[in-house]
C-alpha cells in the first residue's frame, strides 16, 4: 500500500492517526465498531507525549444510539465522559455548522439576523457539501484543541461513527468539492484545510465496516474503488462484522433445522469473505457475531476479539 | 388510522399501487420483487420498480443494466407453483430499475423550452453538484417515475420499492421538499437584497450600520460567488417550476390514495422497534395507508440442552448463537405486537436457510408472506 510503512504493527498505524472515519452501509455495525475501536485505542501511551490517549467517539446520527454501546445516558449534544480515556459526542450537521456560525459572529443581534435569513437558510440546506465539511470541521477541531466546549483539551484521536446515509466517499471528498464552490469565508477555507488533513494518509485513516453479506460487500468494494479514484486513497482497514463462527469440519446436520441454518449460512458469509479476499488488497478483519445485547459488555468482548485480530494480521 | 379492510388480500384490485417501506437491509428490494413476481403469477400485468437491488436479485429477476432505462419484461415461464389467474393465464412481469441521474436529465430535456434553457441548466455547475449530492433526489425521481408509470396505466398491479433511507419517510417527503427549495417565488425573495433582475449584485449603500455588518458577515460565511451560482441556477430552472410543481402535487394525491397501500418492513430485534414504531406512526399522520408490518428475517426459536459458555468468548459455539438469535428476536416480536395497534396485521418471516436466487425460491417468499397473512388476519 502506499504511503505506509509496511513493517509498522496495524495496531500502532491505526493509533497514530487523528482522524479515523468509520463508514459502511446501514446495519452493518458501524457504531458496534467504532466503539470497539475507540475502546481498544484509549488510554494507551500516545507516543508524541507519553500520556493516556484520549479518543473521543463522534456520532453524527439524530437518533443516537453510540451511547448504549458504552453505558451511557444520552448526552443530548455534550462531550460524555466514557472512562479510560474514551469520550464520546453525539452532534447533528446543522447544529455544528450553527455553532461555527456563531464563533464567526459575536454580535447576537447580527449572528441572530444571519441565522435566520432565507439566503442563510437556503445556504445551509442546499450548498453542496457543506453538512459533510461541518462535520469533518468539528471533528478537526476536537484534534487541534479548538473546540470550545472541550475546555482546550485535545484529543489525540477523534473517531467519526460517519453517517449511514449517503456513501462514505462523498463525505470524504466534500472538502475539496466545497472548496471549489466557496473559495472565500469560513467554510470556503475550512474546506480547504480539509481536503488537505482528509488526503494526508498520516492523519485521517479510513475503517470501511461490512458483514459477509452481498450488498454490504458490494458497498464496500465500491467504496474502495470510490476513494481511489476521487481521493487517490486506501482505507486503512476493512472490518467484516458479525461473522457467524465456522461450522465444525466433517460435520453433518442431520434433521437438525439449527445446525442446518448454521452450515447454509456460514457457508454463504464464506463466500462474500472469499470475494473480499480476492478483491480487497489491505488489512482485513474479522469481528464475530456475539449472543450479547449491545452494550458495555458487548463492546469488551469485541474489543479483546478485535486486539487480537490486529495482532495476528501478516 | 387508516387499514386495510380486514379480510382484503394484499394483492389486488383493491389496491393497484402497494409500496414497501423500511430501514435499508432488512430485505425490502427481495420482498418487493417477491411480491410482484406473485402478483403476475397469479395473471394480473404487474411492475415492480426498486433502486440498486443485489447482483443475486437482478440474476433471479434475469434483468440487466437496460431495466435502468425502461421497464424489462421478466421472463416467466411456467416453472413454479403459480396459481394462474381467474382466466388461467399468467400475467406479465417488468422490472425497472430506478437511476437518479438519468431520470433527472430527462426531467429536464423535456421540460426545458428550448436548447439554450436545457444547456444553461445542465453546465451550470451548481447542477452538477446538485444532481449527485443534495438530499432527496433519489426519492424525488423515483416519484417521478411512478408518476409516469401511473399515468400511462398499463398494469394492473405496481410494487415500488424504496430506497434505504435511515430516516425512511424522506422518500415520501422529497416532492414537496425539493418543489420547495426550487420554488421561484421563495428564492426570488431570498435573493432580493442581493441580486437585482439580471442577476448582478446590488449596492448596499441604502442599509444602515446593522444591515451592513448583517451583509458583510453573510457575505463572509456564504461567499457571493457560490450564491451568484445558486441564483443562475434557479433562474435558470425556471421555466420548468410549473411542471415540476404539478407533477409533485399528483404524485402526492397517487401516494395518499387509500388504494395505495404502504407495507413496512422490519428486521428483527429489539433495537428495531422503536424505528418501527416510530414509521408506523408517521406514515399514518402523514396520511398514508399502511397495511401489514413484515419483521424478516426472524431467527427460529431453539429448544433442547445448549453448550455452555465457550472457552473463547470470540468463537461462540453456533447452537448457542443461533439459540440466543432466536430468543432475541421473539422477543422484540412479541414486544412489538404489544405496542403495535389493535387490527394492524404484523407477521414475522423466517431466517430462510438461503436468499432466493431464482424465481421459484422468490415466488415461495412472496406467497408464504401472503399465507401468513390471511393466517394473521384469522386471528382477529
């Protein structure tokens, strides 16, 4: 792959980026692996400064539910404290494009004017790509520590828990694609600052999520072959979740319904994991599916099952 | 909350237009054309219209990349159990395929007046832009299909798929949303202070303090140039405002008919129920017919002795998951069907041990969905 040192642990890779954008199709587990993410990355020594990592989680999604995974109350906006180095913030796109606004204008009476605007209204719904760099913004923000609301503490990694609508390389090449259209102002020059931090493979890294399933296969074949030919980049890793564990070798199911389903259906994730293998060059892991609710402790089991996959990986 | 009468069948007459509705992958595009393929079994001329479904569904179904273009008859035969229809005949299937893109640019080659409007819109950049990214066009355009389909009537029965929305009822929404954002009248209100009739930029000598920082601060964030590209365009849409808002006004009426019925598909699980809940709710105040809620892809319930708890808590043994699968989703089912309304039809299909790759095993879906609804229907 270029760009990367091929004798550096996956492990290690992963940790030393700033940005992490996990993406996938619907239902695949973005959230479940984000937070196994983030779990596993928190609280180790950040090599620039020898102290705990601190990795917050950022959800763009109105209804949340990231939360749940780490056994916490809704936190209707604010930065929640998980332990262990682990935050999390769950924002909507126009509440952060509302709060650059604001920094933008500290008179209230204008600020109020600006917001309320038709052409400001106009502008917010329908500038292409302007959600999407707000996004990134904010989470380029948490890194460099001028987030206000983070009392001026960085964080040494924010991971995007990134949208399920909309296909993860729009979101990706919204930067440059804003900064085309507005060349001036905030935005135009946060989209610039973007598209350069989103094409830097040392600082934003790529966690495309898929489960041995055709369409999110399919998905995330496209989405690779997106990145590459409109950002001239690789993801950094593929995780193919909920895997149903291998049916034992040289058994039969008999009449048993159970086991039956549990062969036809390891077999067809086989497959769609056998057209990953030959299709998707790059680190590839696998997450199984777990009899566990999800919640804290699901959000363990993964990431010990997760640690040990990026260990063994070449 | 308006229901299908009890007693009435999915398929037929009583409702030529059914639409399914739900979560993206939960099954919707397989149930869809499972439905379809046994409305036409059962003789009645049928369409069934999806977005981007599997290469395994597109194989089944036997069409290509030409469904994007124009409806594709499904080629039959007579394998299967179909039960022909009252004359014994089987009826005909199209698939069509549902591509924003193409069905946005011939949106506007017809409705521009002329080739220099059609050229104005179509180089403007802001249109290329707009066309691939703003929220609702796949929607918009896949009501703008039905339109057409539903105006030219040639079947007796169409099955619209959806296309995989979180926020599902967006689909629904988009007409009037995008009718609304392309309105003349608003952006010309919007734009006034900025630009004058012919487009360029007005002095701002004539406001006072507060309107000038107002102009200037709006100016910083917004950047004339992308606003002066956003008026060309609108201006330059113009001419088409009429037929669009037209067009959006039927497609509205069509979807809220009570003979198009709306079926909601969900997966299994309790994390699911809230979303369920949640659409079925707003389906009905939006005054939308829904019928049946279909959870798939229901895990079986497990009896007997289970393993213990493995030595490898990353490799559970496969009894006991599918065991807990199975015990996770009934009970969401059975949570659901507490909080699901008195009368509303809800049936669960089952984890099928393959996804139907023919259309034997496609037309076994649709006609154990419908068995079970007359069973489910019984019961009240």
């Amino acid at each position: 792959m270029p760009g990367t040192v091929p004798s550096e642990p996956l492990r290690s890779r992963l940790a030393r980026r700033r940005l992490l954008v996990v993406t996938g199709k619907g239902g695949v587990g973005k959230s479940a692996v984000a937070a196994t993410l983030g779990r596993l990355l928190a609280g180790s020594p950040a090599p620039a400064t020898g102290q705990p990592r601190r990795v917050l989680v950022f959800e763009v999604d109105p209804r949340e539910n990231l939360h749940q995974m780490l056994g916490l109350p809704p936190s209707g906006g604010e930065i929640a404290d998980a332990g262990g180095g682990l935050y999390l913030q769950n924002l909507k796109p126009r509440q952060v494009l509302d709060r650059i606004v604001a920094e933008r204008i500290p008179l209230e009476a204008i600020r109020r004017r600006v917001q309320a605007s038709p052409v400001y209204q106009q502008f917010a719904e329908g500038a292409p790509g302007l959600k999407e760099v707000a996004i990134l913004g904010h989470a380029l923000r948490l890194v460099r520590g001028l987030d206000p609301d983070a009392f001026g503490q960085k964080f040494d990694l924010v991971i995007l828990d990134a949208p399920a609508t909309g296909h993860g390389v729009s979101l990706l090449a919204a930067p440059r694609l804003l900064s085309e259209v507005i060349r001036r102002g905030p935005f135009g020059e946060m989209g610039a600052e973007l598209a350069e931090f989103v094409a830097d493979p040392e600082q934003a890294g790529i966690v495309v999520v898929t489960t041995p399933e055709e369409m999110p296969v399919h998905e995330a074949l496209e989405l690779r072959r997106g990145l590459a030919e409109r950002l001239d980049r690789e993801p950094e890793l593929l995780v193919i979740n909920a895997v149903y564990p291998p049916f034992p070798r040289g058994e039969s199911p008999g009449d048993d319904p159970v086991l039956a389903l549990w062969q036809d259906r390891r077999m067809l994730q086989e497959r769609e994991i056998e057209r990953l293998e030959r299709d998707w060059a790059g680190p590839r892991l696998e997450l199984p599916k777990l009899p566990e609710d999800r919640g804290p402790e699901l959000v363990a089991t993964l990431t010990r099952c997760l640690e040990r996959e990026l260990a063994a990986w070449r | 909350m308006a229901l299908n009468a009890p007693g009435t069948p999915l398929l037929g007459d009583e409702h030529p237009l059914i639409v399914v509705v739900g979560s993206g992958g939960v099954g919707k595009t397989t149930l869809a054309a499972a439905l379809g393929l046994t409305a036409a079994r059962d003789g009645r001329d049928t369409l069934v219209m999806t977005f981007d479904p599997s290469l395994r569904l597109k194989d089944a179904l036997g069409v290509g990349e030409e469904a994007r273009d124009r409806p594709v008859p499904v080629a039959l035969g007579d394998a299967g159990e179909g039960r022909a229809g009252e004359g014994g005949a089987v009826g005909r299937l199209d698939a069509s395929l549902l591509d924003a893109r193409r069905t946005f640019d011939r949106l506007v080659e017809r409705y521009a007046p002329d080739e220099a409007a059609r050229r104005r819109i179509l180089d403007n950049r802001f249109y290329a832009h707009l066309a691939g990214s703003l929220a609702g066009i796949l929607e918009y355009m896949a009501v703008e299909r039905l339109w057409e389909v539903a105006s030219e009537g040639t079947y007796r029965q169409v099955v619209l798929d959806t296309p995989p929305t979180r926020q599902a009822l967006d689909f629904l929404e988009a007409p009037s949303r995008i009718v609304g954002f392309l309105e003349s009248g608003a952006l010309k209100v919007a734009l006034r202070p900025w630009f004058d009739d012919a487009g360029r930029l007005k002095g701002s000598s004539r406001l006072g303090f507060l309107g000038r920082r107002f102009e200037s601060f709006l100016d910083e964030i917004v950047g004339l140039d992308l606003l002066r590209d956003m008026a060309e365009f609108f201006q330059a849409f113009e001419p088409l405002y009429g037929g669009f808002r037209e067009r959006a006004r039927q497609v509205e009426e069509l979807l809220r008919s009570p003979r198009t019925l709306f079926v909601l598909v969900s997966g299994p699980g309790e994390e699911r129920i809230a979303d369920t809940l949640f659409f079925a709710r707003r389906l009905g105040e939006a005054g939308y017919h829904l019928g049946p809620i279909v959870v798939n892809r229901v895990h079986p319930q497990v009896s007997g002795p289970l393993p213990g708890l493995p030595e490898d808590p990353c490799t559970p043994d496969g009894r006991a998951l599918l065991a807990w699968l199975g015990e996770r989703d009934h009970r969401g089912l059975a949570h659901l069907r507490g909080l699901v309304p008195q009368g509303r039809p809800l049936v669960a299909l089952p984890l099928l041990r393959r996804e139907p790759t023919d259309l034997a095993s496609l037309e076994a879906v649709g006609r154990e969905l419908l068995q079970r609804l007359d069973r489910a229907g019984g019961e009240d």
